[in-house]
C-alpha cells in the first residue's frame, strides 16, 4: 500500500509540474505577442520603414505594369488600368531607386573664396551651415539604425513565438545592404565636410593677417603724417599751416587708398563694394534727388501712367488734391495741367494752375488714372432726396430712364475698353449698365443714380441733375425733400402749422 502511495504521488507531480510549464509557456507567448503586436504599431509609423514599403509598392506596380501591358494588348478593355498604373508609377518614380529613397543625405556646398574681410563673416556662416548639415545626416542616420535595430528585433520575437516571417527577413537583408551604402556616403561627406572646413578656416586666417597688417600700415601712414603736422605747427608760421594741413590730409588720404588698392586691388567685388558705400553715403545726402530719379524710372517702366493721361495725385498727406493732366515728366518731377473738375468744385475751388509734383510722390501716395490704357470714362453718382410720401417707384423709373438717355454713348465705349483692359488685367466685374439704388435716410429716400461717364464729368453731371429735377417737379406725387422746420401757433383754440425751408 504503501508503494502504490508513493507511485502515486510521483506521477501526480509530474503532471503538475507539465501544467505548470505549459502555463508559463503560454504566458511567454502572450508576452511575445504583444511585444511583437507593438514593434509592429511602431514600424509603421516609422519614416524609413514607410519609405521601404514606398519602394516595394513601386516594384509591385512595375510587375503590375508588364502584366497589363501584355493583356492590353490582348483585349483593349485592360488598356484603362494599364494607363492607370502607368500614371500612378510616374507619380511615384522618385520611389523607383530604393538608395535615393532610403539614403536621404544632404551634400555639402564647396567654401565661398574669400577676397576680402568683409567676406570673413559669410565664411563663419558657411562653418556653421557644414555643423547643421553633418547634424542633420548623422541624426538621419541614427534614425534609420534605430529602425534596422526594432525590425531585428521584431525578427528575433517572431523567433521565440516560433513565427517564421520570410518577408521580414528579406527587409532586413535589404536594410543591412542600405545600411553599408548609408554609412559609406556618410563618411565620404563628413571627410569632404571636414576638407572644405580645413580650406575655409585657412582662407579666414589669411584674411585676418591680411587685416590686421592693413590696419598696422594705415594706422603708421596716420601716426607719421600726423608727426609731419605736429613738426609743421611748430616751425611754419600760422598763416601757412591751415594750407599745409590740407595738403598733407589729402597725401595722407591718398597714400591710405594706395595702401588699401595695394591689398585688394585684384579683387573687383571689393572696389565696388567701396563704391557702393561711397554711393550709399552720397544717396543719404541727397535721398530726395535720387529718389525722385528713381521714381522716374519706376514711372517710365512701369507703364502705371504717362504724358497725357489725366491723374489724381494726394499732396501733404492726402490734405491736398490735385487732379489734371500730365503734360510732362523730367528726371525730377511731374508737371500737371490743373483743370475744372469735380475735385475742383469740391475743394480746391481754383483751376487752371500748373502744377509742379515729385517723382518721389509715387512711393508715398496713391495716383489715380483716369486714361489708363485708352479707358477715358468713370462712375459718376448723383443723389437727389425725395419725402416719404412720394411714389418713389415713378421717380426711380424717370432717373433710370434720364441716365439711361444721357449715358448711353458712353456705356457702349466702356464695354469696349473693359474688354481690351481684360488683356492686361484679370477684371471680372463687368457691368457697365447704370445703377439706380433706392436708401431710406433721415430726411427721406435717397435715390442714388450712378452712371459712367467721360473723366471731366461736370458737363453731363449738370445736364443729368436738370433732368432730373425738372422731371420731377412736373409730377405731382413726387416731392423733393429737403432739411425743414415747423411752427405751430395757437389761434382762438385751434392749432395751425406752417413748414419753412432751413
């Protein structure tokens, strides 16, 4: 009895002990999966591992591309999806080479030349540019070993869940073989990074000796001129020092620009760049007569108007305007014709001058055309108030019709100056028609008629206010309102109320 216990007992513990193992079996599994289930999440966000499967995709769509192709030729219904992946794989070309795609390396720009000290500061620029440069390769790089590393990985967890994975296998095989072209052409633009730093560090050297034994020199010139005065004060008489000392600054001078010439005078870029400030400090100097020359220039190419055309320009921060026609343009001005216009009527109420503008004026102010490429009309308006108890229906007719009457020509030549503006300018408003718009204001309804017209509107904005204003008066429903005051008085108990015009 007790043997059979103990036999008992034996194979009792040998199957707990194999549940317990399959147990932990299974929870390694579990584990494994999951590690397995979040490398994959992980790789497809990953840039190079997406780009990979760019490339694959692009291979897939060139063997899609042959099969198509054959059966196109076989039955013309296949021919649409054959074209399909054909534009597709244009599209995707830059996905066809899998070392331009994956290797994404920036090449390293050869060093400026340096030819003066001025330059010295676009050389420091240049070094930090290679710094940003290498960085960013060897941060790329980096990338893309973290990404070989995690697809070895993934590789290595399928192994132990006893997944057998040939496609990934294949990627890795093709990462180790980017991998070495990586690291090759990486190397290669650090080295050439590292030469051209070598050459830009030695050119900044020779250009700060070069500096420096220009300022010993210059800085002697002055200390032996300046000695030359000091003996001059003490043994010539007054009268004859002042001339001396002039004399002397411009050998000094001189002597300095020879000194300067001397270091640099193979170098075109910099005896322009002296001449520019030379011409920088003259154009402070004279900003205002340069600037009206440019804006000659600016005038004469931009084509915005020219001799003839009538203009509105605003003077004295837009206090001022002016309306006439150009009758001429120099090198530093504008010269108008001031005539009668609606600007005139309004505000200046003086015409007839002739008017003198800066150039310069077009950089600070807005100009008005009248006549820009032949268009020689512009909307005019009047506004004419009736009471609130006219038949505002009948009036807005008798204006339509007036403007209609009155505007007419001039409608018809402005559709055809829109349609060869269009030519020059993307104009999409093109309703030259009259418009009549009806407002309720505090006095009454405001009938506003706006109807093109030449650019010297006065003549027919008279003849159409007449109109308008006899049309009117002739109908008896139609009141024309205008700003009135009551008086009412009390008389043996009865009210009565007289209306008179303000």
């Amino acid at each position: 009895m007790k043997k059979f216990f103990l036999i008992f007992s034996f194979f009792l513990f040998l199957f707990a002990d194999t549940n317990t193992s399959n147990a932990l079996k299974d929870t390694n599994n579990s584990i494994n999966l999951k590690t397995i289930q979040f490398l994959k999440n992980d790789l497809s966000k990953n840039e190079f591992y997406i780009k990979y499967l760019s490339y694959l995709h692009y291979k897939e769509l060139e063997k899609q591309l042959k099969k198509y192709q054959y059966l196109a030729r076989k039955n013309s219904k296949y021919k649409e999806k054959y074209e399909s992946i054909k534009t597709e794989l244009e599209l995707l070309k830059h996905n066809k080479d899998i070392f331009k795609t994956m290797v994404n390396l920036q090449e390293v720009p050869p060093p400026p030349q340096l030819n003066s000290p001025f330059e010295i500061f676009s050389a420091i620029s240049y070094e930090k540019k290679l710094k940003n440069i290498l960085e960013n390769n060897h941060l790329g790089y980096i990338n893309f070993m973290n990404t070989y590393k995690k697809l070895k990985k993934l590789y290595d967890e399928e192994e132990k869940a006893h997944i057998k994975d040939d496609k990934l296998l294949k990627i890795i095989n093709d990462f180790e073989m980017i991998k070495s072209v990586y690291k090759t052409k990486l190397d290669s633009i650090a080295s050439q990074a590292n030469i051209y730093k070598s050459d830009i560090q030695e050119q900044i050297k020779k250009e700060i000796n070069k500096l420096i034994t220009l300022a010993i020199l210059i800085a002697l010139s002055i200390l032996f001129f300046t000695f030359i005065k000091f003996v001059i004060k003490k043994y010539v008489k007054d009268e004859s020092v002042y001339i001396a000392n002039k004399i002397i600054n411009f050998i000094n001078i001189t002597v300095i620009i020879m000194i300067i010439s001397f270091f640099y005078i193979n170098n075109a870029t910099y005896v322009i760049t002296i001449l520019g400030f030379a011409s920088a400090g003259i154009a402070i100097a004279m900003k205002d007569w340069f600037m009206n020359i440019f804006g000659w220039f600016v005038i004469m190419t931009s084509g915005s108007f020219k001799v003839g055309d009538r203009i509105k320009i605003y003077l004295q921060n837009g206090n001022v305007k002016i309306v006439g026609d150009v009758i001429d343009i120099t090198l530093t001005k504008i010269i108008l014709y001031e005539d009668v216009t609606l600007t005139t009527y309004l505000y200046n109420r003086r015409a007839g001058r002739i008017v003198f503008v800066p150039n310069n004026i077009i950089f600070t102010q807005p100009v008005f055309n009248y006549t820009h490429h032949g268009l020689t009309t512009i909307w005019d308006g009047i506004d004419i108030t009736i009471t609130f108890d006219s038949n505002y229906k009948k009036a807005v007719y008798l204006a339509k019709e007036i403007v209609n009457k009155y505007s007419k020509g001039y409608t018809d030549i402005t559709k055809r100056r829109i349609k060869k503006l269009k030519s020059f300018y993307n104009i999409k408003t093109s309703n030259v028609e009259p418009r009549i718009f009806t407002f309720i204001e505090e006095n009454g309804i405001r009938i506003s008629c706006w109807y093109l017209n030449n650019y010297a509107p006065l003549n027919l904005r008279s003849t159409i206010s007449a109109e308008i204003l006899d049309a009117f008066n002739k109908e008896e429903d139609i009141k024309i309102a205008y700003p009135t005051y009551t008086i009412i008085k009390r008389e043996d108990e009865k009210l009565s109320q007289t209306q008179i015009p303000l």
